[in-house]
C-alpha cells in the first residue's frame, strides 16, 4: 500500500473513490451539503431513510455518475464527531478498505482525517486502509482477485499541510508494511514455513535493515545447554534454531530492549497430541516470533535511536520416536531443571532458554510475545493481549502504547502462589500446571527464568488470528504485536 499527500479540494479531485468522514448528523458540514447537492441529495436522503446512519465503522459506496470527478463516495460513519477516536477511525478506515476491496477499486482518495480535531486521525486513517486491504492469496491459482487496493492519496488544505503531513504517511507506510510481512509470516503455511525458513528470513530483514543477525543450530545450542529448546524440537524432521538480531540505531551505549517471539512453526501437541478439529491454525504458533521480526524492520526501517535485539526461538512441536514425552525431564540455560507433564505446553519451554540466553544483552528491558495459552482466550477472547510481569513502569507504558494503537493489552497478576501451580515432585518446575489460571501459570513459569531484568510477557493467542474479519483485520493473521512494540519504542526514543 502507497501513500501520497497532496494539497487538493475533494470536490475537484479525480479518483475512483473518495474516502469521507460522515458523524450521526452531518447535515451543516460543508464538504457533506456540498456533495449531498452534487448527488442530487442521496446521501441526505440515505440518512433519512436510515439506510446509513453514521454510526462509526459503517460504510456506504455511492456511484457519482459523473455528478463529481470522483467516481465513488465512500461514507464512512464515525458516531458523533465529539466522541471522534483513533480506534473508531480505524476500523471504520478498515471497513472502507474492505468495501473497495470487494468493488476492484484500487486507488482511493481520503480526508477521513479531517472530520474532527483529534490528534492521531491521519495515522489511523491509513493504517485503517492500508490493514484493511491486505489479503493473503499468494497460493490461489484460480478466481484470484487480481486487484486490489494498492494507492490512497491523503488529500489535505493546503501545501503547508501536505508538507507536514508527508512525514507521517510515509511512517505509516513503513510501519504497515512491516506488519503486512509479519502477517505473510504468520499466514504461510507449515510446510513452507519450517524454523529453517524462519530463520532465513530473519537474515533477509536484518541485511535489508543493517543488522547483525546469527543463527544457532543445533549443535551450539547443545553446546550452550538449551535443553529445553532442543526438547520440544527433537521430534520434528526440522531441527530447532535460534535466530538473534541486533539493530543498533543508537552508538551511546545505552542497553538493549530486548524482544523474544514464541517460533514454534506447527504446533501438534507432541505426545500430548491436540484433537484434530481447527489444529491447521497451530500453523500462526510462530506469531511472535513474526511480531518480533516485524517490529525490527520497522525499527530499523524508521531508523528508531534505540538499540533492539530480536532473539526468536523457532521449533516444530511433532510426535515422533524421537519426540520428547510425559515424565521427560530437561535441564534448561539456566540449569534449572523441569519436568514435563505435557508436550503441548512447549511454548514455555523455547521461551524460556531464549529468556535465559537474553541476559548476556544485559537487556534494558525484556518484552516475550507468545501464543502461549488457550487459557489466554477464555480469559479475554480476541479483544485483548494478556500482559503479566515485574515492573510496572514498562508494564504502565506498554498498556498506554496499546490503547494508542487499537492493540489492546489486560494486566493479569503473576503474585508467588501461582507458583504452587508448577511445583514437579522431582525437579525443579513442570512445564504444565492443570486446567486453572492457565495464562497465569504459564506467566509464572516465565518468570522463573528473567532473573532480575525488567519484563514483560504478553500472550497474543486471543489476538494473532481473526476466525471472522472485521474492519482492519481481514480473517487471518492480524500482526498484532508490530504496532503496539513500534509505538512504545518510539516512546522511548524520544
Ligand atoms: N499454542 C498453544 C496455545 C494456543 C491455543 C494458541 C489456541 C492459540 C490458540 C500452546 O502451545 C498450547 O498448546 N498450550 C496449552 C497449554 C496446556 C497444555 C498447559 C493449552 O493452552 O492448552
Ligand atoms: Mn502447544
Ligand atoms: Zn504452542
């Protein structure tokens, strides 16, 4: 999706569809009378009827007929324009997306951020339109929707506010187009994307990005004692790696964030095996791991001053004559010993050797993304990532970048006694504690390996796929996890 801004009067401007802002009332607002009298009156008249009421995330395409030299009005309802919110336009950008998705429009015009006086309308405008229109169908061979919306031109008052405006569609566009990739990651199958491939492609982000990039194989995270991350890959014809990338976007020597992604590429269960119904969406189980990949070419890409790591542990969780088992016990980087009750709670498992191995960064901060817990989404559906940690300032930050982005986190507590949860008999820890406080406990588990850095996890299980489609989140992969990490980093950018 590309982005342009240009000085321009919408009622001159020619283009497929023209993107407008419509409240619940919006009879009075020039740009709304002036092409209401162009059409002869049939947006009014869809108001009357209540056929469009302007209720925010609705959208309604008009044909002008020539009646304007652009081809199509898209109204897009926003609510009342008091209550105007980055979210509301959004999604009601994403539902506008979505709708000249399905009519093979494939460039727009927009002043959908001009329908209220609130900071942050023009970002989530495009991001609307440009997340809304993604589409993964690089393996149709037939009745593939050849186009798309591909182009949006912001068109806004003046030159002086084109010129300051530029800047940050272009931002928009990098950010988007990094969270496009990660959900190409997430969407690709498991046959193609095996933790090899993974990794290559981590090597491709951070050349494109001018960064380091080292993957370790098997043979030195034996060497290193990742006994927990060779587990849970040992039974898979794709051996375990561990990708590490650094950014270095700032030479004060100031200390890393660092970001780590559950990687796990098909999630079976193992042993443990998962029933069969809905187990082809294991495929997303590396969603992290692609948030974690997006978010540093986005990064590197907005040439972020911060410095970022990227440690993104990759596995095939299979059942096998080699697969590890119930009643297996590993040593972990750590040395801390666990014993394994169920092969499916193997998240945990590679995470917490690559939380181990973040140490050595002597991190500034420590933020896991994972689909960790099926428990995560009877807790909080797909409205909300779960978040759990041990400071909480970057918890505090990390919960306002959420609410900024649409992509919304919810505190669940990590207190001492869930820790009763994961006592084994025989060692250490086991790696899964029984049918209560799932999210909790695999929280906890975490914990026992970050030492005393600053941490946060967040279990994205609710939120990495949309089962539906709705507004900017087309059924899918959603990326989640890219915008939310760009947004704080920039935070503490400055
Ligand atoms: N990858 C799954 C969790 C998951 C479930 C992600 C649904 C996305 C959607 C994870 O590895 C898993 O299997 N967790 C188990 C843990 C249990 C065995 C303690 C679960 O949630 O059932
Ligand atoms: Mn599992
Ligand atoms: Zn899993």
């Amino acid at each position: 999706m590309k982005f342009s801004v240009q000085a321009g009067n919408p009622l001159e401007f020619d283009t497929p569809a023209l993107i407008i802002g419509c409240g619940t009332d919006p009879a009075g607002t020039p740009l709304f009378d002036a092409i209401s009298a162009a059409l002869g009156g049939v947006p009014g008249r869809m108001y009357e009827s209540k056929e469009f009421t302007g209720k925010p995330g609705s959208v309604k395409v008009i044909h002008t007929l020539g009646a304007l030299p652009a081809q199509r009005i898209v109204l897009v309802g926003v609510g009342d324009p008091g209550e105007v919110t980055p979210e509301k336009i959004r999604r009601g950008a994403g539902a506008a997306a979505q709708a000249l998705v399905a009519a093979r429009v494939c460039s727009a015009a927009s002043v959908l951020h001009q329908i209220a006086p609130v900071a942050g309308l023009l970002e989530a405008s495009l991001e609307g339109v440009s997340l809304g229109s993604y589409r993964y169908d690089c393996y149709k061979t037939k009745d593939r929707q050849e186009v798309l919306l591909q182009e949006v031109t912001v068109l806004c008052a003046g030159v002086d506010e084109a010129e300051r405006i530029a800047p940050v569609a272009a931002a928009v566009e990098t950010v988007c187009s990094a969270v496009r990739m990660s959900r190409d990651l997430v969407s690709a199958p498991g046959n193609l994307a095996t933790p090899a491939y993974l990794a290559e492609k981590a090597g491709q982000i951070a050349e494109r990005g001018g960064m380091a990039c080292t993957v370790l194989a098997v043979q030195e995270l034996a060497r290193l004692g990742m006994g927990a991350l060779l587990a849970v890959g040992q039974g898979s014809q794709h051996p375990p790696v561990l990708a590490v990338l650094e950014y270095r976007g700032i030479n004060d020597g100031s200390n890393p964030v660092v970001l780590v992604g559950k990687g796990i590429t098909f999630d079976t269960g193992g042993i443990s095996l998962k029933p069969g119904a809905n187990m082809e969406l294991m495929k997303h189980d590396m969603a992290g791991a692609a948030a974690v990949l997006g978010t540093l070419q986005a990064a590197a890409a907005l040439r972020l001053r911060i410095n970022l790591v990227g440690l993104v542990p990759l596995a095939e969780n299979m059942p096998d004559g080699e697969a590890y088992k119930p009643g297996d016990v590993v040593t972990t980087l750590s040395g801390q010993t666990v014993e394994i009750n169920n092969t499916d709670a193997e998240g945990r498992l590679i995470l917490c050797d690559a939380l181990q191995y973040a140490h050595r960064f002597q991190p500034a901060a420590i933020i896991d993304l994972a689909t960790l817990t099926g428990a995560c989404v009877v807790a909080l559906g797909h409205n909300a990532t779960g978040a759990m940690g041990n400071d909480g300032e970057l918890l505090a930050s990390l919960l306002r970048a959420g609410e900024a982005t649409g992509e919304r986190l919810w505190e669940l507590p990590l207190w001492e006694e869930y820790g009763e949860l994961m006592k084994s008999d025989i060692a250490d820890l086991k790696n899964a504690g029984g049918p209560s406080a799932g999210t909790i406990s695999a929280g906890w588990f975490l914990k026992q390996f970050v030492g005393t850095n600053k941490w946060v996890h967040l279990d994205i299980a609710g939120t990495a796929w949309e089962d539906k489609g709705r507004h900017y989140l087309p059924k899918g992969a959603t990326g989640v996890g890219v915008r939310l990490l760009v947004k704080y980093l920039q935070g503490i950018a400055g």
